[in-house]
C-alpha cells in the first residue's frame, strides 16, 4: 500500500503555516523536510514525526507508537505516530512538526 495524493494534500494542507515543506520520496514512504532536514515520514496513510528524549512521552502518554514501515512492518525506533487529534488540528499539528524539526535541527549545531 502507498500513501494516497488526497492523504498527503491533506497533510501539506495542515502544515500550510509553514510555507516551505516540501516532501521527498524515501523507505517508500514520503519524507517531510523543512529546510533540508526531514522532520516527519508518511507511510500508508499515517504520518509520524521525529521524536526523542524531548518529545517521545507525549506521544507514548497518547496512546502513539513508532511507524511501522515495509512490507514486515520494521518499526522505526525514531519516527512515533501522530494522534489522530493533533493531525486534524493544523496549529496543533504545525506545533508538534516544529519540535521535531528543532530535534533535527538539534542534531546539526552541536
């Protein structure tokens, strides 16, 4: 299975405010990147963001887990699924998408 054009329009239409996401083809996923660095992943229809020690208990406390991606599901440890209730609140969802940008964003000035 693949993610749908009307799935991954929705997603960029949630993350509007941020008008220089862009995506890229990656895992036979699609990659979210925001100035060069890949923030979040889509695959199958669900999305997940970068997570680490910083942000990993919010989505663990609402119920998330790490994406499972190819065709043997391989969780991938740092990529946790995005509540249901956040993807549809577009603020919400920009909010939690910018914390793992500053994740990845982390990652390169240190």
């Amino acid at each position: 299975m693949t993610t749908s054009e009307d799935f991954l329009t929705y997603v960029l239409d949630q993350l509007q405010q941020w008008s220089d996401v862009y995506t890229k083809r990656i895992f036979g996923g699609i990659g979210l990147y925001y100035k060069g660095l890949m923030f979040g992943l889509i695959y199958n229809d669900v999305v997940a963001l970068k997570i680490d020690d910083t942000n990993k208990k919010k989505y663990i406390d609402a119920g998330e887990e790490p994406i499972k991606i190819f065709k043997n599901k391989t969780p991938l440890p740092s990529y946790y699924t995005v509540p249901s209730v956040i993807l549809e609140d577009a603020q919400d969802f920009t909010n939690w998408a910018q914390e793992s940008y500053n994740i990845q964003l982390k990652k390169i000035t240190i």
